[in-house]
C-alpha cells in the first residue's frame, strides 16, 4: 500500500518537472517574439561564451595518460574536457575581477 502512494508521488514529480520545463522553454520564446531586440544581448553573451570556450580548447592540451585510458577517454575528449575546464577558469576569474571592481566603485562613490 505504501508503495502505491510513494509510485503516485514519483508522477506527480516528473509531470511537475516536465511543466517547468516546458514553461522554462516556451515563455522566454514568447516573450522574445513579442520583443526580438532582446535576443540580441542572449545571442552576444552566448557567443562570447562560445568564442572564450574556443580560446580554451585552444589552449587545452591532448595528452591521454594511463588513468585516462582507464577510463575510456581519447585524446580529442581529453581535449574537449581541457577547453571546458579552462573556460570554467576565465569565466571564474572574470567573475572575480567583476565583483572587485564592482566592490572598489561602490567605495569610491
């Protein structure tokens, strides 16, 4: 009897997630429609993501070691994962430098 109760619940919960999804991907659609100057800053911050990613892939090594085969990972996933975390990197710094200065203008005023 327990379990019937618990399966319920358990449906309950995807259908729930499956609504935010759908309105976390409908209404900005929307909105965006009824106002296309606003993509214009989301397509500008996702491509300079995308170009700081490239910068990062770039700079990634491919080196694939003994623990790396281990785990099935090539020498272009190697890459690929590098890029990531080096983008995790600059976009870490950026933050950081951002909020210093953010912190320093607010002391100046």
């Amino acid at each position: 009897m327990e379990d019937i109760g618990v399966n319920i619940m358990l449906y309950a919960a995807y259908v729930l997630v499956l609504v935010a999804v759908i309105g976390a991907i409908v209404l900005p659609l929307i909105a965006a429609i009824s106002n296309p100057k606003s993509l214009l800053k989301s397509v500008l911050g996702v491509a300079l993501i995308g170009i700081i990613y490239l910068i990062g892939w770039a700079l990634s090594g491919d080196e694939v070691t003994a623990k790396y085969i281990a785990f099935d990972i090539t020498s272009t996933s190697s890459k690929v994962i590098g890029g990531v975390l080096i983008t995790t990197y600059i976009l870490m710094v950026f933050a950081v430098i951002s909020i210093v200065v953010s912190e320093l203008s607010k002391i100046i005023r």
